[in-house]
C-alpha cells in the first residue's frame, strides 16, 4: 500500500506544483462549464416568451424547433433551430480554443467535450428548471464547427428528411446514426470520438419517447 501511496502523492503533487499543467486543467473546466451554460439557453422557451406564448403548455410541450412550429409557425421555428444551433457551435469553438492554448486535452477531445456539455445544457438547462429540448440542433451546431461540410450536409439531410418525411424524430434519429461515422471519415479519433458518441447517446435517450410512439404508429408529424 504504501509505494501506491507515495505514487499518488508524487502525480498530484506535479499536478498541483506546476502552474502550467494546473492552468491546463483549469481551462478544461471553464471549457466545460461555459458550454453547458451556453447550452442551457434555451430558444425554444425564449422566442415564444417573447410572443407571449408558455411553450411547456403548447403542443406536445417539447421546447424544441418542431413543437414551436406547430405553435407559433415557421418564422419562431427557424429562429428556434438557428440559435439552438449555434450554441453547439459556439460551445465547440470555446473548447477549440482552449485546447489550442496549452490546455490538458487536445484541440479535438477539448472541441467535442465542450459539444457534448452544450447538448447536455440543451437538455438538462439549468436556466429553466431542467426542463429542454432534444439536443439534435445543437448536436448539429458544434459539428458545423468541428467538420465544417459534414455539418452543413448533416444540418441538409435533417431539414430534406423533415420536410419530406414530415417526422422530425426519424430526421433526428437518422442524423445522430451518422454523427460519429461521419466525424470519422472526417478525421476525428481517440477521445473526440467517445464525446461525440457520447452525445449521439444523450440525444437518442432523449428521443425515448418518440421512439415508442414510432413503434405503435402514433408518432404526430411536423404539421399535427
């Protein structure tokens, strides 16, 4: 027992007595807090605040982009998607920049930890009692960041497959089955891989409930 000990001693005390390595460490936190913060900036339950509407009682009272286009059309909707967006994007660019300025994790792993704080934020938002969306805006956002084209043809596929499909879920739960084979192709290994699998996890446990409802064909369309 007492070698082990003295081993630990010895790596938390080079942790703690290098001021280089402690600021590492330090940036990843504030990575990761700052996401999750920008993250629970909820649009979904903003924009239709601002038009007078309780999103939490309209619809299925999902705040996500499909919920706020039943109840409020397609202008709030758009604005819904695109804000939501960019919080991933936001999200993964803090963390891009962290970890390019000695900070403990790599460029990669720093962006897509930051992406998965932001869905998290998206989902479990602590500005709003917990109470968020699906995540898949958001999820998309930070790929917009991390592989620039994929992101832009994931946000592409999502928005063909929901106006032609009309069920936003399928759109959703196709593109998070593209998420980590597509950052991949794009270069992505190690780490970055196991924080975007991560995410794709979280938004598809999310997506629980419009998976029973795909089952038992009741699942409402974008239109209902």
């Amino acid at each position: 027992m007492v070698p082990y000990c003295g081993a630990f001693r010895d790596v938390l005390k080079q942790t703690t007595a290098n001021p280089v390595r402690r600021l590492g460490f330090v940036q990843v936190l504030i990575a990761l807090v700052a996401a999750y913060l920008i993250g629970s900036i909820d649009f979904g339950v903003i924009v239709p605040r601002l038009l007078g509407v309780n999103i939490y009682q309209s619809g299925s009272g999902n705040p996500g982009t499909s919920n706020v286009l039943r109840a409020l059309g397609k202008g709030p909707a758009a604005l819904v998607m695109v804000g939501d967006a960019l919080k991933g994007t936001v999200a993964a660019a803090i963390g891009g920049y962290l970890g390019g300025v000695g900070a403990a994790w790599s460029v990669d792993t720093l962006a897509a930890a930051g992406a998965f704080a932001a869905v998290l934020g998206h989902i479990l938002p602590v500005w709003h009692r917990f109470r968020g969306g699906r995540g898949v805006a958001t999820a998309i956002g930070a790929v917009v960041y991390l592989a620039p084209l994929f992101g832009l043809a994931l946000a592409a596929a999502w928005l063909a497959m929901t106006l032609v499909g009309k069920l936003a879920s399928v759109a959703s739960l196709v593109t998070m089955a593209l998420y980590v084979p597509g950052l991949a192709l794009f270069g992505y290994r190690g780490w970055s891989l196991v924080w975007a699998g991560a995410i794709v996890v979280v938004v598809v446990a999310r997506h629980r409930a419009n998976v029973g409802r795909l089952l038992r064909g009741e699942e409402r369309n974008v239109a209902q």
